[in-house]
C-alpha cells in the first residue's frame, strides 16, 4: 500500500498533466487563442498597434468553440433527484442537500469543466452541523486514483490549493474513511514511512470521514477502457482554427481588395516653386508631394489636363471568404451534433417547430446518451449515494438524477399528447411527469387542485339536484290540491 507522500507524489504529477492539457482548450473556450500567423499578419499590416490598443485592434477570434460547449451545457441539465422505489423521505433529504449547495446551478459547471478539460470532479464531505457539502472541482487542482479491479471506484483523491494571502500550497489527500491535510514546508525531507521518496509535503492533520470510500467523483468526457478521456474542443480544434483564419483573412480582403480602389494618370504634379529647375516636387504637411488627387468616395475628379483620365480598379468580392468560413461551421456541426443555427448556418429564421425538432435531433439523441443513458448520469447517482450516506446513513434508497428534457418544447403539441394519453386511460400523474415534464411536486399540486375542484362541483351538482327535487315535490302537492 502506498505511504501518503507516494500518493501526493503521484497524485500532484497527475495535476500537473491535466493542467498543461487543459491550458489549451481554456484558452480557445474564452476566446483567447490567436493563431500565430494571424497575429504575425496583423502586426506586418498594422503594426505595434496591435500590441499597443489590443482590444480596439486585435486578430479576429469567432469564439467558435464555445458555442458548441454552451449549446450543450444548456441541455445537459439537473433537475434534482429521484428514487425508483418511491422512498419520498431519502428524496427529500437528498433534494435539500442539492439546492442547499447550489448543485441546480453549480451541476452546469461540472459539465461545461468536463466539455473543455476532459474531466471535472465532485467533493462531498460531512460539514460543521452534520450534514452534506458538495463542491465541484477543477482538474487543474484535483486527480483521482482508480481501483484496478471492479467496481473502479476511487480509492485516492488529491486537492492541491494555494492561499491567496501568503501563497502557501496546501492540499488534502482522500483515502478509504481518511481524510488528510497537508502543507509544504522550507525543505525536502525523506518519506518517514514510504520508499526513498523526498517531498516538501508534510502531513498536518488526519480525521476520519467515517465513510466507506474516497467521497469524490470524477466526471469524465466520453470516458474509455484505457484510453484517457478528451476535451469535446480537442476534436474540433483545427476546424476553430481554420475559422478564425478565414475571419482575419476576410479582414484583409475587405481593406485591400473589396473597397474600391481609384487610379488617375495624366496629373501634373505641383512643382516647388524655390527650386530654379522645377524638378522638386511640392510637399504637403504630411512630407509627401502633392498629387492633387484624393481619391474618397464623395469627391468628383476634375483636371483640366488634356491627359488626364480616371478610373477604378474592379473590387474584390468576399463570397469565397464566406463559403469557406461556412463550410467549416458545417463541419464544427457535424462532429459536435450542434444544431447549425447555433453556427449561423442552416435555416434561421421561420423555422417550423416540427423543421427545428428535425434540426436537433442529433443534440438531443448525443445529450441523453451523455446524461441520462451515459457517464453524466452515472457520476450525479454517485454523487446522490454519498450524500445520502450522510444524510441518512442507514438509509438503502435507490437514487438517480432527474433529468430535464433537451427537447425544444412545443406547448400546444405537448398538451395534445397529454390530453390523448390520460383519454386511453394512462394515470394524469405518470402523463404529467413524462409528457409535460413537470416535477413530481408540480404534479402532486396539480392533481390536488384537480381533485377539490371536482370535490367541489360534485357538491354543488348534488346541492342543486336537492334543490330541484325539493320544489317539484311541492309543485306536485299544488297540483294535487287544485
């Protein structure tokens, strides 16, 4: 078994991998990657200036690779937990726990980490007061050690941070029902307990989770036998690339080649009058001889020269530009399964419901096989285990996440399927929940209003049905007695 300082040693290393892996793609998600040749264009171009008023003058950046992660954090959403076997009590404790911590807002960013840097990760530790405190995790400041054997469960866990007033590394290592802090000190010193391994780390505290594992999942990107799992900005990397050229190339053709460009010839050049041979040119303010001509697209141009002619060279147009730029966005949908209107491809505006439906179908099917049928779903049912292990240890409730539909919802189509499905004689609660996607507590409202109102008809129907009963019984007696 390895000593502490073994797994700090390993651990850390397997830090300091992820984050030279996700520098990269975090740059090209916040928008701040600039190709090289691009850079070195512009700065031939314009120069200094793009150093100097970089953000008035800067290459172009599409941002293209965040669209795509955006579009699919968006439908990769949480609603909060569930229980197949109807234990109310373990949802509800499970249910606080999950807003009380902010996961219905926070589970987003474990998703949109796990997009741009291949993983994220889950912490769940018992607090002060007892109960369950999740955080997510950045890999560039926490790894994991899986078992090598069923079930992979994470048996090491390390979180490495640095305190932002004295710039002291601190760190806890997680290990089965441990939880231990440590902190670096002036110098290296041997492993008291482990091989012969030097480290500045130095063990400071070391507490009981009273848990049976390491309380941390890892959330992992399209996660492989063996293989290491990848950011989704990884496979489109070149095709943003390329985007971003064809956008400065653009930029170029439209100052150079697409504004119109006017010539003259014939033009006597204004001869400085000091100078007995007439050869010296007159010069302006700006140190350059006056030519008479300033060719702006709200002069006429007028000489008296009888040489004289003006003309206009033919303007470059930009459609190659533009087909390129969209051939590639195609390309960017087809391996993200993005619909193209997130791109600025495709049909736009005036879409059918039935036509955008068609158009995301591919996100929606990559979506559920992510969350609901994949690893997303599988790591928040983990993360619902070990919180519920300290809400309610004894509790054997069987979680799993709830999951909003990715679908775009159409109300009127929606509300018609309901109303065929309750007709054929399926139950209002299961019809609401799976066609109008209402959560179970919406639902139990619902279906309550629904009841006293009927409660509250069938009194007044009886109340009238009494009512008449009454006055045709002495309407009979009247005609009786005449």
């Amino acid at each position: 078994m390895p000593s502490v300082i073994e797994w700090v040693a390993h651990l850390e290393a397997k830090i300091e991998k992820q984050r030279l892996y996700a520098a990269q793609f975090e740059a090209r998600y916040r928008n701040d990657h600039v190709l090289p040749f691009i850079a070195r264009e512009y700065r031939e171009v314009y120069g200094d200036r793009v150093d100097a008023i970089s953000p008035t003058l800067s290459p172009p950046r599409t941002g293209t690779a965040a669209i795509g992660i955006d579009a699919l954090v968006e439908r990769l959403t949480v609603t909060g937990v569930a229980a197949g076997d109807g234990d109310t009590a373990a949802v509800q404790l499970v249910q606080e726990a999950w807003e009380d911590n902010d996961l219905d807002v926070m589970h987003r960013e474990a998703h949109r980490e796990t997009f741009i840097k291949a993983r994220s990760f889950a912490q769940v530790v018992r607090g002060a007061d007892g109960r369950a405190v999740v955080g997510i995790e950045a890999p560039e400041q926490m790894a994991v050690h899986r078992e090598q054997a069923p079930p992979y469960d994470v048996d090491a866990a390390l979180k490495v941070k640095v305190d932002e007033w004295t710039g002291q590394p601190f760190a806890r290592l997680e290990l089965p029902g441990r939880s231990i802090d440590l902190e670096q000190g002036p110098s290296p010193i041997l492993d008291p307990v482990g091989r012969k391994v030097f480290s500045r780390w130095v063990v400071v505290k070391e507490t009981s989770t009273q848990l049976p594992g390491v309380p941390v999942v890892e959330f992992a990107r399209q996660p492989r036998l063996l293989a290491e799992p990848t950011s989704e900005i990884e496979r489109i990397a070149t095709l943003v690339d390329i985007v971003d050229l064809v956008e400065g190339l653009m930029v170029f053709a439209g100052h150079f080649g697409a504004v119109p460009i006017r010539w003259a010839t014939g033009l006597a050049v204004p001869r400085d009058p000091a100078d007995p041979t007439g050869q010296t040119p007159m010069l302006g303010p700006n140190g350059k001889p006056i030519i008479g001509f300033n060719p702006r697209a709200d002069h006429m141009f007028v000489s008296t020269e009888v040489g004289a002619k003006f003309g206009q060279l033919e303007p470059a147009g930009l459609a190659s530009f533009v087909s390129w730029g969209e051939h590639c966005s195609k390309r960017v949908r087809a391996m993200t399964s993005v619909p193209g209107s997130y791109y600025g491809v495709g049909p736009q505006t005036h879409m059918s419901a039935e036509l955008l439906k068609t158009d995301e179908a591919p996100m929606v099917r990559r979506v559920l096989s992510m969350g609901r049928d994949g690893s997303f779903g599988q790591a928040w049912r983990r993360v619902h285990r070990l919180i519920l292990q300290i809400e309610d240890p004894t509790s054997k409730a069987r979680l799993r996440p709830r999951w909003a539909d990715p679908e775009t919802r159409v109300e009127a189509q929606a509300t018609d399927s309901f109303q065929k499905v309750v007709a054929s004689g399926i139950g209002v609660r299961a019809a609401a929940e799976k066609i109008l996607g209402w959560e179970p507590e919406l639902v139990a409202r619902a279906v309550a209003e629904a009841a006293a109102e009927e409660e509250r008809v069938a009194l007044m129907a009886e109340g009238l049905a009494a009512q008449a009963g009454a006055g045709f019984g002495s309407g009979s007696v009247g005609l009786v007695a005449v």
